[in-house]
C-alpha cells in the first residue's frame, strides 16, 4: 500500500498570519485548527461559524488556546462576513450546506449558501485586500447528480473568476476537491460498527467504492495549498481506493449483508477528476491540478509546483474511485480503521 502524502512544500509560512476558516465547528474545521496550531504559529485563527453551542464546545476542547477566536455569523450575512475578515490574511471557506437529501428538499437554501456564500466571501476578500482564498468543494463537483454536487460545481467556477475580479494586486484564489472523509460524522465507519452490534449490516451496492481519505491528509494537503497556489485551479489530493464491502468485511467480520440499494443523489463511484476535464489537468507526484477552461488575467503559470514540473494526463484520462492505481485490501484497511477515531464537528 502506498502511504498518503499531503505535499509537504519547502515554504509553507502561516506563523505571525491572520488565518479565518467558515465552518471552523465541522469535522474539517476541528482538523484543521489542530493541525494550523501545532504546526504553526498564527497571530489568530478565526473560527466563523453559526453554532454558538458548537463554538463553545471547541473552545473547551483546545484549551481556550488564545490564537483561536470565534465569530458567529452566516455566509450569507455580507456584512458580517466583512467584519469578520477585517486584516484576515488567508481565508479558508468549509462552510456549506452538504446534506444531499436535505439539499434536494430545500434547494433555495443550499444555493443561497453554496453559491451566493461564495460570492459574499470573494467579495469581501477582494474588498478587504486578503491574500489567498483556498475553498473546499467536493467530489461530488464532478458531473453532479444532485443540487449539492451541482451547487458546489458553481462555486468553483467562481472562485476561479474570482481571480479576474481581484485584479493584479488582488487576493488569489482556488478550490481543493474533497472526497468523503473516513472517520466524519455521518461517515460509513460509525455507522459500520453501530450495525455490528445487530449482526447485519446494510451496503448500498456489492460493487460500490470509495476514496479512503484520512481527516489529517486532508487537512493538511488544503493548508499546504495556500502556499503553493497559483490562482484559479482545482487541487486534487491522490488518495488510495477501497471497497466498501471489504470494509464491512473489517468492521463487521461475522455479520450478514443485506443490499439496500444506492440512495437517491448518490454514485457507485467517486470521481474526482473527469474526462472532460483531462485536456486541462496536469499530474503531479502527490496531486493533480485541473487548471481553468478560461484563459487567465495575468497568464500564470500552471505547470510547476514545488519545483515538480507538471505532466499532462493522457487523453481521455479520469480519476475516479474504481479506475485508481492505488488500492486498499482488508489488511490495508484493519490497520487503518484501528488508527481512525470519529471526527468532531
């Protein structure tokens, strides 16, 4: 098996900077400031989120570190947003409305929040004089099959031409595609070992599978991007593959398997990079970059990141769960799963 990688850049400078992250409460925001705090050393780290009761518990949690500050606000609130990233060096957006199903029965609100909160972060960003912008999007980006998927796709096209709007002396910015993380709240590995207990276990199809990427690669592969980021690309991570039903093999050894179906908005296969997008992806060791259909103010240059130049992919080229070259087998996946607690958030 080959070991998960998150791009360790030669400078990845965050010590004395002002850093905000949206949704700071989440599994990915926890993570994230962990990691932020014990490698760096911020002047602040402003967690903005909605939850009150949520914020209180992080602060508990971090040991009222006095780097981490807390902001309550939406979004969708401009204003708020404007005075929460006052002298805010580096955003980091993980907000979002992520539920599918619940996406699908209110899609007023998912867009509002998806789509026109990404507008009220690049607009307050450009008008505040940030420097960097790295948004979270999803796999689920990738040829949408539900407004979730087709909500965070938007977003990343402005974020892109964001980059535009900014101007030369503007904040730069670019997305990061984030795949399921193992381990998350609503996650399958809870859920696998909750259903051990009954003696069955309930997949969605016998041939479905999915990326496995732990919570601190991919923090800290988002984090490493703000250093090396160009402005206006897509990063995606190299993360191995797993069957799901050798993981309820692993979790679940002596239960039965009863097949219920793939739910509503979802794919039997994660995709990260699609076939339409292989004309303007270029590979790396540990990552790939789609690099933007438009052509770029400014002209940078998309082909070398942390003194790698970048290969193109070949023609037709996808990376999806089921077409990956890195693959996890049952014992890949006890060694992991025994390292793997549930993530906060």
């Amino acid at each position: 098996m080959r070991g998960q990688r998150a791009c360790h850049p030669r400078e990845n400078r965050m010590d004395g900077l002002k850093l905000m992250v949206t949704g700071g409460t989440g599994s990915f925001g926890n993570a994230f400031c962990r990691h932020v705090l014990d490698t760096y050393s911020p002047e602040r780290l402003i967690v903005y989120s909605r939850d009150e009761f949520k914020q209180y518990q992080m602060a508990e949690r971090f040991a009222h570190d006095p780097r981490l500050r807390f902001f309550i606000g939406d979004v969708r609130d401009r204003d708020r947003l404007a005075r929460a990233m006052k002298d805010v060096d580096i955003v980091f957006h993980a907000a979002a409305m992520k539920q599918v199903v619940a996406s699908e029965y209110n899609p007023n609100e998912c867009l509002h929040t998806n789509i026109h909160g990404a507008q009220n972060i690049i607009d307050a960003a450009i008008d505040l004089g940030v420097s960097k912008v790295v948004a979270l999007s999803t796999d689920k980006a990738v040829k949408p099959v539900n407004l979730y998927g087709s909500s965070k796709a938007c977003a990343e096209k402005l974020f892109t031409a964001a980059n535009h709007l900014a101007g030369a002396d503007g904040p730069r910015f670019c997305s990061v595609r984030y795949g399921n993380v193992i381990g998350s709240r609503g996650s399958v590995i809870p859920l696998f070992r909750e259903q051990a207990k009954t003696g069955k276990v309930t997949i969605t199809h016998k041939d479905m599978t999915r990326y496995w990427l732990r919570i601190e690669d991919g923090v800290e592969f988002v984090a490493n991007c703000a250093s090396f980021m160009h402005g206006g690309e897509v990063f995606v991570l190299k993360v191995p593959s797993m069957r799901v039903v050798d993981l309820a093999e692993v979790l679940a050894p002596d239960c039965t398997h009863t097949y219920i179906g793939i739910r509503p908005g979802e794919k039997l296969h994660e995709a990260m990079v699609s076939h339409e997008e292989a004309a303007n992806t270029l590979e790396y060791e540990d990552f790939y970059v789609i690099t933007p259909m438009i052509q770029m103010w400014g002209a940078p240059s998309y082909g070398s990141y942390l003194g790698q130049a970048g290969k193109s992919v070949a023609e037709g080229f996808s990376y999806s769960s089921d077409n990956n070259s890195v693959w996890l087998d049952q014992d890949d996946l006890l060694k992991l799963v025994s390292q793997t607690d549930v993530v906060h958030g």
